[in-house]
C-alpha cells in the first residue's frame, strides 16, 4: 500500500479549512443564482384551452385534426399543455410565408 502525502508550508490547519470553506461557499452561491428549476407542464381542458385560445371547442377539435394542436389523451379526458398552446398561438398569427 502507497501512501500519498502532501506537506503544506506557511499555513495553518485552520487557515488552510478557511480557504476550502470559502472556495465551496463562492461555488454555492454561483450555482444557486444561476439555478433556474424546471416547472412541471401545465395541462389544461378543453374549455380551458378554447377560453385560452379565444376560439370555440368545435374549433379546437378542428385544430387537432388538422395537426396545429397537440392534445393529450387520459382515458376520456383530453389536454392541452398551455406552453404549447402558447407556441401554436404565435405560429397561427405569424404564419410562414
């Protein structure tokens, strides 16, 4: 068995735990200002959607089956996530030319 040993000159224990402490508290601190947590998708009903949308649920079905809009099936129920719903708002007012 090897045994590595590292010899420090003109510091002490103390100031040497000091330094260490300080250099993980400033990465702490730098990760935690850029930390940004993910928020979980928001999904919203039918009515929900068409309210969000300022259109009528028989134009959503449409939306569906034409591909503009996404929907989401539990069961019965359908969804809509409201962050794309937001990004099928900008695509229908900015259409490609």
């Amino acid at each position: 068995m090897q045994n590595n040993i590292t010899q420090l000159h003109n510091i002490t224990p103390e100031e040497f735990k000091e330094s260490i402490l300080q250099d993980v508290r400033s990465e702490l601190k730098l990760i935690s200002e850029n930390f940004k947590p993910v928020a979980p998708p928001e999904f919203l009903t039918r009515r929900e959607a068409a309210k969000l949308l300022k259109v009528s649920i028989v134009t959503l079905s449409d939306w569906n089956k034409k591909g503009i809009l996404n929907p989401y099936r539990l069961g019965n129920l359908i969804r809509y996530k409201r962050s794309e719903l937001e990004e099928a708002l900008i695509q229908i007012n900015n259409p490609k030319k």
